[in-house]
C-alpha cells in the first residue's frame, strides 16, 4: 500500500491553534489611537462646560486646571433618556483608557446600590475592545444609551447614576491608576 503525504496539511496543524488564540483574544484588548464610537469633538483647547438643568440651572462651570472633569446636560433623566457627558482632559499630557463600556463608549454608567456602585449596561459588540488616548485640552461629547450596544435593550433602572472614567497616564494593557466620575443624576 503507498501511502501519501500532504505537507500543506500539517501547517495547517500548526495554523489552526494559532488562529483560535487570535479568535478568542478579540474580546481582549489591544491598542490604538482612534476614538470609541459614541463620542463626538476634540479640540485642542479646553473649553468651559457650562450645562444646565431642563429649568436652566447650570450644573458645572470651568473645570480646575489638570483635572478631568464630567459632567451630563441634566441633573435627571427618565430611565430611557440618552445622556450626554462632556469630558474635557484639563491636564497637560494626554490620558488613556479603553473603550468598551457602557453603550461601547469609554465611560462606565454606575447606579448606587446598598452595596455601593454598580456598573450598568455595557457593550456587546463582536469586536476587540481598543485603548483611547485622550488628548491634552480634549472636549468630548459622549453618549449614553440604554438601547446602544446592547443584544436586549431595555431602560435602565431608576436610581441614582454617576458616570465613570477609568483612565491612566501611559499607555498600558489595562486603564488602571485614576478615576474621574461625573456629579450624581437622577433616572426615574
């Protein structure tokens, strides 16, 4: 009996591990200098974020210099709203973080629970999570939305919220090391 060898069949032995490491590290992370989706403006100064509540009341002023500062265009929602929050980068050097949050943005929507802070909503997005630098002097509008990157939308539970930046000075593998979190709102 002749037996025959196929020599393109064993590098596809040794591909096929290759690839499922590649397959199962999408979720993982990896770095770039692209902007997550949800977020909108980037200019190179900083600006004042002057917001306000729906009866006008203004919520924030001009962030203190070389700070990170959050804050959301109205003290309450109801618990299918979108909020917008501006962050603006008042430091000198650029900040990085990771996208992949709530509604696949860089920001984590926490409630306040008897057990302290809890993270709500996420992203379930079929792509690899991407680390963001956040420029020195940035102004960015980023959205939230109960519906956004979720399999199955729904509002989110009424309560009391703050929004959260996990972020560090150097690019790393993970945003750990600082937090910057917006004022407390309301979603009922």
């Amino acid at each position: 009996m002749r037996v025959i060898h196929f020599p393109p069949l064993k590098r596809v032995g040794r591909i096929v591990p290759v690839a499922l490491v590649l397959m199962l590290a999408a979720c993982g992370v990896t770095t770039t200098g692209e902007q997550p989706g949800g977020t909108t403006g980037n200019t190179p100064a900083a600006t004042a974020a002057s917001t306000a509540t729906s009866g006008g009341t203004p919520v924030s002023s001009v962030p203190p210099t070389n700070a990170i500062t959050l804050t959301t265009d109205h003290a309450s929602y109801t618990t299918s709203a979108t909020i917008i929050v501006t962050l603006i980068n008042g430091r000198s050097t650029s900040i990085f973080t990771f996208d992949h949050q709530t509604s696949c943005t860089i920001l984590t929507l926490q409630r306040q629970t008897a057990s302290g802070w809890q993270p709500v909503g996420g992203c379930a997005q079929g792509r690899m999570t991407v680390q963001v630098e956040v420029k020195a002097g940035a102004n960015m509008k980023i959205t939230l939305s109960p519906s956004a990157g979720q399999i199955h939308p729904a509002p989110w539970p009424a309560g009391t919220y703050r929004a959260v930046l996990n972020y560090s000075l150097q690019k790393q593998e993970m945003a750990t090391g600082s937090m910057a979190a917006s004022p407390t709102f309301s979603l009922s």
